[in-house]
C-alpha cells in the first residue's frame, strides 16, 4: 500500500498551490480582470481553509510538542503572520481589478503569504520532524485532510448560489475561522 502523506508533505502542496496561484495573480494586468477575480477567488480559498487547518490541527500540536522556547516563538509568530494576511486580504478584494492599485496591493500580499509559507517550511516544520514522531506526523496527515475536504465542501455550499462575479465582489463571505483550540487536544 502507498504511503500517505504525512501532515507535512499535506501543508507543503497547499503552500505550492498558493504560490502558483499568487504568481498567476502576477502576471495578470489590468486587462485581465475576469481572470484576476476568478485566481483572487481561489486563492482566498486555499488561504482560509489553509491557515483554518493549520490553527485547529497543526499549531496546537506543534505547540504541545514544543520544548524550547524558540519553537514556543515559531507557533506564536505563525499565528501573527495569519492574521496580518487576513486583514490584507479584503484589501485585494476590494481593490479595482481594473486598476494599477490591485496589482500593488496583491504583490504585497503575495510578499507576506510567501515570505511567512517559507518561514515555515525551513523553520516550524524542520523542528515539527525533530520533536514529533514519524506516527504523529502521519496521524495529523490524515486529520488536516480529512478537515480540509469538510471544508471544502462547506465552501462549496456556500457559493453556490453566488456567481463568480458576485462573490468576488462580496465582502468576506468565507466561513469564519475559528479560534485555534487551547484545551491541548
Ligand atoms: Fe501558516
Ligand atoms: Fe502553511
């Protein structure tokens, strides 16, 4: 039987999605903007239902498992940098596509989504491999993804009367996040 993917390899294909996604944004101009709605659209998907898995799956259990200090660091300034995208991402939304100021403003949000994507890759998930278990690593692989089809599916649900057009234009109609979980589940 092939081996699935553990709660690493999980959150590294989301990061490469979304990178994909934010370099399509790039090279799009202001011509494009049915193609800027819909890759703006996919994006705020892939981001929400990213940083939702991570907040109520991966960061707790990185946070319990963390000894040192540095780490405790990690899953705090992790949790930071979500919450700067989600207060920069409405910004594009309700930005002109038509205009200069949409690009600015995604080539700044692509900046922190990247910059905070690397982060964890050479730091939160080397340390991730070193205090947790290949087993743990691999249980909470198969946690993010089953939390993440639910969420698809409730993301599904929620546009689907909603035409493409209308809901890029629509002010946050995503599920809300919730809070990360505190009780050590
Ligand atoms: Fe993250
Ligand atoms: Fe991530």
């Amino acid at each position: 039987m092939a081996k699935k993917k553990d709660a690493i390899a999980v959150l590294k294909d989301d990061h490469d999605k979304v990178r994909k996604l934010l370099s399509d944004i790039e090279d799009t101009t202001e011509e494009d903007v049915d193609q800027r709605e819909d890759l703006l659209m996919q994006l705020e998907r892939e981001i929400k239902i990213h940083y939702q898995i991570e907040e109520e799956i991966f960061y707790p259990a990185f946070r319990d498992a963390a000894e040192e200090r540095d780490e405790r660091k990690m899953f705090f300034e992790a949790t930071e940098e979500h919450h700067v995208v989600d207060l920069v991402l409405p910004e594009v939304k309700e930005a002109d596509p038509a205009s200069e100021v949409f690009a600015a403003k995604a080539k700044v949000l692509k900046e922190l989504i990247e910059h905070h994507a690397d982060e964890e890759e050479q730091e939160m998930f080397k340390a991730a491999r070193e205090i947790m278990t290949a087993e743990e690593l691999q249980d909470l692989g198969d946690q993010l993804r089953t939390r993440k089809e639910e969420l698809l599916q409730e993301w599904t649900e929620e546009s689907q009367d909603e035409s493409p057009r209308a809901r890029a234009s629509s002010r946050s109609q995503s599920p809300s996040r919730q809070q990360p979980r505190s009780d050590g589940a």
